[in-house]
C-alpha cells in the first residue's frame, strides 16, 4: 500500500530530489505544502511526471488521486518534458487587442506545432500565458524567462530561428 | 522598535542620501525592465564608476508611464527621462550637473502625472523597494508602530470603518465592516489573507506595487492582523511574477530582522509572521473560497457561501482576505486618518484607484485616480487618446467579469455604483481602451474561452455553460451563427449568471451581455450579413464552406 | 444549558414547518413532503452544492440560494417552484445531455437513471443546446466493475463516498472546467489500483450509468445507496 507513517526513499540518486525533500521539510511535511513542493519539483525537473507525483504523495500523506487532481488543476505545472528553448506567448487582454493572436499564428507556423507542444526535435516549445503583467508593452513574449516588450512579427521569426538553426 | 527608533532609521537614511544628493533612478519594475531597464542600470553604472563621477544609481518601482519606458529619473533636479537606451549612459552622467538631455526629456508637467493623486502608489519609484530602510525613510511603518503602542484594535476598526475604504479587488465590499466581523468572531487562531492572485488578463496594479513598495502591504496586513486578532498572514501571489515573489521574500525578511514581524512586535504582546503562496495559474483562485482551498493544498475550487470566509475561512478558522490594493491603503488611512482618506472621492466610493490604462491609447501605464474622475479624463487627459486614424469604440473594465462601455457614456465618474449600472464593474483595475479595430463580438469570444477554461468545472451551469456559451459565439465569428443562436446565448447569459456557484460563473455573461446591450449591431451584422465590420473575423469568407 | 439545538419555523411554499437550526431548507422541505429536485445531493454524504437543481427563492435576497446547503431560518420564507425555477432546472439538465454522451436507449442504466427521471420529471423532451459529442473512453479494467466517462456527471458522489465513508481515497477529479473528469489513482487503469477496496460503495451511489457493475443487466442493475444511512448511523452509535 503506498501510505505508510514511513517517509518513503528518494526515487533516485538524482540530487534534485534531496531539494524536493527540502521544501518538504520545510513544511513540515504537512499536506498543505503538496502545490509548494510541486512548484519544486518543477523548477527542480522542469515538468512532474508520476514518479515524482507519487513521491510527493507519499511523503505528504496526500492520496495519490488528490494529488493527481491538483496537479492537473492548476495550469502553471505542466506534465511534459518542456524543449530546450521556451516561447511563451501572452494573451492577455491588452497583448490580444495589439496582435497578440497573429503572433501566436507566426510562432506556430515557424515552429511547425500548435500552442502547449514542444518540437520534435525537442528543441523549443510553444506556450500561451493568460496574462503576464507587461501589458504597458504589449505585445509581449517571454523568451526563456526574458520578457520582450512591444515584438513585431519580425522579432518573434528572428528569435526562434536562431533557435533552430536551418 | 519604538517611534525613537523608526526616526533613528528615517533620519540615518536621509542623512546618507543628502551627503550626495546626486542620484539616478532607474525603474526595474516589469514594464521597463521587459524593454531592458536591467541593461540601462548596468551601463548608467558602468559609466558612473568610469567618469568617476559623484552619483549613486538606484533600481527603483513603477514611475507609471510605462510605454515610454525604460524611465530614470535624475535626483535632485526631478528630471525624468523617457525611452532610455544603454548607449544614452555617457550622455545622461556628462549632463548630470548641467543642463538636462533634451533629446530624453519627459516632462513631468503633462497631464498624465498632474492629474493623478497619489495613495497607493506614493513611494512607486520613488525608493528602492529591496531596502526597508527607505520605506522607514518615507515614514513607512509609522502606522503600524502607532497602531500598536498607542491606540487599541476597535480603533483601527472604526478608523478603517471611517475612511469609507471598500475592497479593491473589485466587488467593493466595506473593508472596515469586513475587519468588524473578523475581530468579532471568536477563534482559537485566526488568519489575515493578501489576494495577489491578480488574474484579470489586461491588468497589472498589484503587481506593480508588490515590485515597487512591497511593504506598504506587509505593514498594511500587520496592522490589519493587530485590528482582527490574527496571528498569521498569507500573501498569495501568482507564479507569473517571480519578481514580485521575490521582492516581497525580500521585504518579509527584511521586517522580520527589524522586528516588525514575529513575537512581541514593539515590545507588546503582538505576534504575527506571514509567508508567501504561489498560486499555479488558476483565475478562478481570485475567489476567496477557491484561494483558501489552494492555500490548504487542494483543487482551486470555490465552495457556497455562507459560511464566509469572515466565519470559517482557513482550516475553518476565521478568515480575512483583501487584496493587495486595500492592504496597500491601510498605512496611509491609519497615519493620516480615516477623514482625510474620506474626503476624497464619491458620496459612496471614497479614496483613490488604481487603474492599468492600456490598449489603444498613447499613454500605457499605471495611474492612481481619485474615486469620481471621468472616463473621458482617464482616457483623454491622462491617456492622451487613441492612436491617429482610429475611432474610439470601447473601454473594458472589470477583465473576464466586466463589460465594454461605450462613449456615450465617457462622461460618467468612476465608482463602483456607476460602473455596475453601465452592466461593467470596477474589477481590480485593468482598464483596455479599444478603438475601431476591435470587434466586439470577437471581445466577447476572447472572454469567453477565457472563463470556459478558467472554470473549476463543479458547478454545471459554469462549466457546460460556458462551453456552450463559447460554442456560440464561435459560431457568431465564423459566420456560421442563426438568429436562433442569438435567442439561445441570451438565455444562457441569464441562467448562468443567476444559477452558477462562485462569482466567476455568476460573472460570465458580463462581456457577452455588456456588448449585447451597446454593440447589438455588430452581432446582428455578423449573423445576418456574415460581416465584421472590424475586419476581425473571418465570417465573410467562411460562408459556404463550413455551414 | 440544555444543548439541544433550537427549533425554527418557516415558510416553504405557502407552508409552515418547523425545523432543527442545524437543518438544511433541503431536509426541512423533504420532511414535510415538499420534492425539491436534486442530483449531487445523496443523504449520507457531504454536500457539494454543485449541480444547482436545489436552486429556491427566499423573500428578500436577491439570489437564488442552493436549498442543500443553505440553514433554515426563522421567518425565512421558501419558493421551491416557479416559472423562472423551473426553466433554470431544466437547462441545467439540457446542458448535461449536452455536454457527454447519453444515449438512453444503449445505456445499462435505461429507465433506472436518475438524470433521465430528472429529464422526465422536468419535462425536458429535446435538447436545444448543440450537442458536443466528446470522445470517451470506458475503463472496463476492474474486475467487477465499468466506468464510462460518456455518462459521467461529475456529481462526484463517488469522490466523496469513496474518500468519506470508505476511506480509500481511490476517485479523485483531473483537471478542470468542461474537460475535467474522474480518476483512479494518478490516472491509473481502474483495475490496476492498489488502493480501490473493490467495495462497490460508488457504483451504488453513482446516479447515472457510468459506474455499473458488469454482472447485472436490465433490472438487476438498479442501484441502492441506502447502506450510506446504515453505515452512518452505526458509526454514530460507536462513537
């Protein structure tokens, strides 16, 4: 049965895990921290996947349906392994008024996927953001982490192809 | 901390600024900092430490006007400087004690700073919101001190109750009748709640201020802890503003090294710590029932009220939550008192608002107004108006719940009252101007799929509601739609805003009616023509093809 | 002190009744042989206030309040049918017909479903909403029992009676909004769950034909959630 009063064992050598363990501790192992300790393992492994749902579970007394469920609620955790670029686009109400929905037809023309895929070549990834907060410089898209203001379809096609060079 | 000692600080932090006065401010909140702020500081630095010269650079908050960003401001002459480039360093330092860079300037006389009252906003790029010792300087948490060494928690109450402040989350419920009820509800452990899970798309106030004067609302919630009889706060931020997450990190820390968090804050009984929450992308987390469930590790879905949150909020203990604008206000209403705040504004909606002024409009940026200023101010004066060549057609309040109001109604002062009755709502602030571009019907389906996804998916009426509502109106922009479909949408706007469970659902049909009711026109247009007279929507070519 | 709980009298449609403070509009009405419709409601289980069939008018609030949740009141005056009540009960149902698969006439649960009573009972004959046709699928990997998401109505009676009574935790909801629907485990295949008892508590209680037991056709399919009371009251008399 997975819940014990044991904390279960790390699932792997990866040190990554001791950092999850950590944000646990700091918990106090109590459930509440089960979307605190999802954000580390994402940041951690860039995505969660079942081993690390389980894990978590288990060292949280949280059910393993629970955590599933908040897992897949929160849109912020994503269950994919992400590329090695990131392209986010937000569509925020200001970024939409200004274009933001040609940009998205462009990245997704460019990368060849639609929004919410990664490449085959798992090379970049495409996302979609409700809003970011930069609507004083809409349109805007976040290039891995860096937020770009005012991106014209130019600079969106020049960014990604340095990505993917032909 | 004593008042004694709050002076040491403020009178210590002044003396070292007024040692050398010369100073370039260059604002790192989100705005500039995505058109590379970071870069200008970097070689304003640089420059600095090359030339030698005698002149601190500081990363400050939001100056507001964010489309002409990145902005530095040059101390102590006040001049402010717009569209600034890295290259433009060694001009800016040459110039510091001479004549200005005219090629930059931007004045601070425009209507765009002179019409606006600053509250909320007071500090915003004016300190660096990463030192406590600057906020002390601009007699930051003298409130707080006052609140709990010299005047009870019933006070603090009647004087929140005074000021007339109602929630600026947007559904404007009192805040001192709120706090009332917390203080009197008996519980063992009681909570205080900060809501910066600002969610609306098109709006970014409480981000600034978390980025720009962070404890401006920790001292806003220690006060409101002492004034309810809580000992423990959350602030829950969204995970799209890291920078916000860390800046208020910061200040927690910082409070707690000078001990205005943690037990017997200024040696009285008072005991109060506060940790950060980061929410995970839900909108429907906005809700107080929702945002509770997530804080306790659970599926963001909201639960009926009552009990309220007032009552049974946190792990059933009683509960209050305001947003990051009404805790924002709290220092400047206790350190000034609840008359001043009152005597500003509207007979009902008193104090100032923050508003993010975006879309089609010449000056993009974040403003405070007080209550009762126009539309047409807003828009016009402070705004600048719209871009050459394009007519005005709509500004949007209130985000996913809000509506679309016409110019006939530009007129109209801004309060929560007048907004509710244009079938719009003041929301948390996000203010879109739209002009001839947009096409209303298309506004409405942008909305839509936006509340269609954002749904918990308890309640039927807001989780197949919405889909179908969107199904619709995605008929209505392919051209595809029937006078039938239109019967059928405003059925479902009445129902599912009457029957759904939390405000989300119940606030749906706000964009698709609002429209409905100003720009029916353009509906019919689009059903019976297969127009769009915006050029939005593909509805003319599809004819034929898909029906 | 005498701690029994006080005694509240209202007015249910034109009616007066008496009732306990801690009484639901829904128990005082059902009490006095008042039907309010409802579907994620089942007597034993926590309430979810989710499916808003209970929706009733009170004299003097503005909005309609769910009947499962809300406590009576003295005084409080109760409308359980009206025009605009039964309008907004029956497009709650034409949307759930709408919004999955239910065909009736395929269905294991055919003439023994509580959304189909509730079609009938409200006078539901067509669905004017466009049908969205979602592709299901149906997890037949449990031994005993089937899922079929085509006829599920996310009343999440299964949830709760799976987390409250039985204890096991195995149900729980993925997602959310419109694509929401139930899980097993982390998503796991029914029949491979380690921690499904294989109880049967939420096959009884599921109103619909998503969870049935694959043993029993025709009327030996009828389902009976009234072990909840039972296991209720026992509970009670041990603590």
């Amino acid at each position: 049965m997975p819940l014990t009063s044991k904390k279960p064992p790390l699932p792997s050598e990866d040190k990554r895990w001791r950092i999850v363990n950590g944000t646990m501790r700091r918990h106090g192992y109590a459930r509440d921290a089960l979307i605190e300790t999802l954000h580390t393992v994402q940041e951690s492994f860039g995505f969660l996947d079942k081993v690390a749902l389980r894990f978590v579970a288990d060292s949280l007394r949280v059910p393993l349906s629970q955590a599933y469920g908040v897992a897949t609620f929160y849109h912020f955790f994503t269950m994919k392994p992400p590329g090695e670029h990131v392209c986010l686009i937000c569509m925020g109400t200001a970024c939409y008024i200004k274009g933001a929905g040609a940009l998205l037809n462009e990245a997704q023309a460019a990368l060849g996927i639609q929004a919410g895929e990664t490449t085959a070549d798992a090379k970049a990834s495409l996302m979609t953001a409700r809003c970011i907060g930069s609507c004083s410089v809409a349109p805007a898209v976040v290039f891995d982490g860096e937020t770009m203001g005012n991106v014209a379809g130019k600079n969106l096609r020049e960014k990604l192809a340095g990505w993917r060079p032909a | 901390m004593t008042f004694e000692e709050l002076e040491q600080i403020a009178a210590e932090t002044r003396e070292n600024r007024e040692k050398s006065p010369r100073e370039l401010n260059v604002c790192v909140a989100a705005g500039c900092l995505s058109l590379h702020s970071d870069a200008v500081k970097k070689s304003l630095e640089e420059e600095v430490k090359r030339t030698g010269a005698t002149c601190r650079v500081r990363g400050t908050g939001c100056m507001g006007l964010c489309s002409l960003g990145p902005l530095v401001a040059s101390e102590p002459s006040g001049q402010l400087y717009k569209s600034v480039a890295a290259a433009d360093a060694a001009e800016i330092v040459k110039n510091l004690e001479g004549a200005p860079v005219p090629r930059l300037l931007c004045s601070r006389e425009q209507p765009f700073f002179q019409r606006q009252n600053l509250i909320v906003l007071e500090n915003s790029g004016r300190i660096d919101p990463e030192k406590i010792e600057e906020y002390i300087a601009a007699d930051g948490y003298r409130a707080l001190v006052h609140a709990l060494t010299e005047v009870n928690p019933n006070e603090i109450v009647q004087e929140v109750s005074k000021s007339g402040l109602r929630g600026r989350g947007g559904a404007g419920y009192p805040t001192g009748l709120k706090w009332g009820t917390v203080s009197k509800t008996a519980g063992t452990t009681k909570y205080v709640i900060c809501n910066a899970d600002e969610g609306d798309p098109g709006a970014f106030m409480d981000r600034s201020v978390l980025e720009s004067d962070p404890h401006r609302v920790l001292e806003g919630m220690a006060i409101a802890a002492y004034a309810v009889g809580a000992t423990r706060g959350y602030i829950y931020v969204r995970a799209e503003y890291p920078l916000a997450v860390k800046r208020f990190g910061t200040a927690i820390r910082e409070a707690r090294r000078l001990g205005f968090l943690g037990s017997q804050i200024c040696n009285t009984k008072f005991n109060f710590d506060m940790e950060v929450r980061i929410g995970g992308g839900a909108f429907v987390c906005g809700e107080e029932t929702a945002l509770i469930a997530s804080i306790e590790g659970r599926r963001g879905a909201p639960r009926p009220r009552p009990p309220y949150p007032a009552q049974a909020g946190l792990w059933d203990m009683p509960t209050l939550i305001n947003n990051v604008e009404t805790f924002a206000n709290i220092p400047s209403i206790v350190r000034r008192g609840g008359d001043w705040y009152a005597s500003i504004g509207t007979k009902k909606s008193k104090g100032t608002k923050v508003f993010a002024l975006t879309g089609k409009v010449r000056n993009v940026g974040l403003i405070e107004v007080p209550m009762g200023t126009t539309l047409r101010q807003i828009i016009y004066e402070i705004g600048g108006g719209g871009p050459e060549g394009h007519k005005f057609k709509a500004v949007q309040t209130g985000g996913p719940s809000g509506g679309c109001i016409p110019e006939q109604f530009l007129d109209l002062s801004v309060d929560y009252e007048s907004l509710r009755e244009l079938g719009s709502i003041m929301g948390s602030g996000g203010m879109i101007v739209m002009d001839d571009s947009a096409c209303m019907v298309n506004v409405a389906h942008y909305f839509m799929e936006f509340c269609m996804s954002e749904s918990c998916g308890k309640c039927i009426p807001c989780r197949s509601g919405t889909a179908q509502m969107f199904e619709l109106l995605t008929r209505m922009t392919l051209g595809t739609a029937t006078a039938r479909d239109l019967e059928l949408l405003e059925e479902l706007c009445d129902m599912v805003s009457s029957t759904s469970l939390c405000g989300l659902g119940q606030s749906a049909p706000n964009p698709v009616l609002s429209t409905l009711r100003y720009f029916r026109d353009e509906y019919i247009e689009h059903i019976n023509e297969k127009r769009c007279r915006a050029g939005v929507c593909e509805c003319g070519s599809t004819v034929g093809v898909t029906a | 002190m005498n701690p029994a709980p006080s005694v509240k009298t209202l007015m249910i449609d034109g009616k007066d009744v008496s009732a306990r403070a801690d009484q639901s509009i829904l128990d005082a009405a059902r009490e006095n042989a008042i039907p309010i419709p409802t579907l994620c409601h089942l007597d034993g289980l926590s309430e979810a206030g989710a499916c808003r069939l209970c929706l009733v008018e009170l004299k003097g609030t503005p909005r309609l309040q769910p009947a499962c949740v809300t406590l009576v009141e003295e005084g409080m005056e109760v409308t359980t049918q009206s025009p605009r009540l039964e309008k907004y009960r029956r497009m709650v149902v034409e949307l759930l017909f709408a919004e999955r698969n239910h065909v009736c006439s395929v269905c294991v649960s055919n003439n023994m479903c509580e959304l189909q009573d509730m079609a009938k009972q409200l006078g539901v004959t067509h669905v004017r909403f466009p049908y969205r046709y979602p592709r299901l699928p149906v997890d037949t990997t449990h031994e005993r029992f089937t899922m079929d998401h085509n006829r599920c109505i996310l009343c999440t009676r299964c949830v709760r009676v799976c987390t409250e009574i039985e204890g096991a935790h195995t149900w729980g909801v993925f997602g959310r909004g419109v694509d929401a629907h139930l899980i097993t485990d982390l998503d796991i295949p029914w029949g491979t769950s380690d921690t499904c008892t294989s109880c049967g508590k939420c096959v009884q209680v599921c109103p619909t034909g998503a969870l049935f037991e694959k043993s029993k056709v025709g009327m030996q399919s009828q389902k009976n959630p009234d072990f909840l009371n039972y296991l209720n009251e026992m509970r009670e008399i041990e603590r």
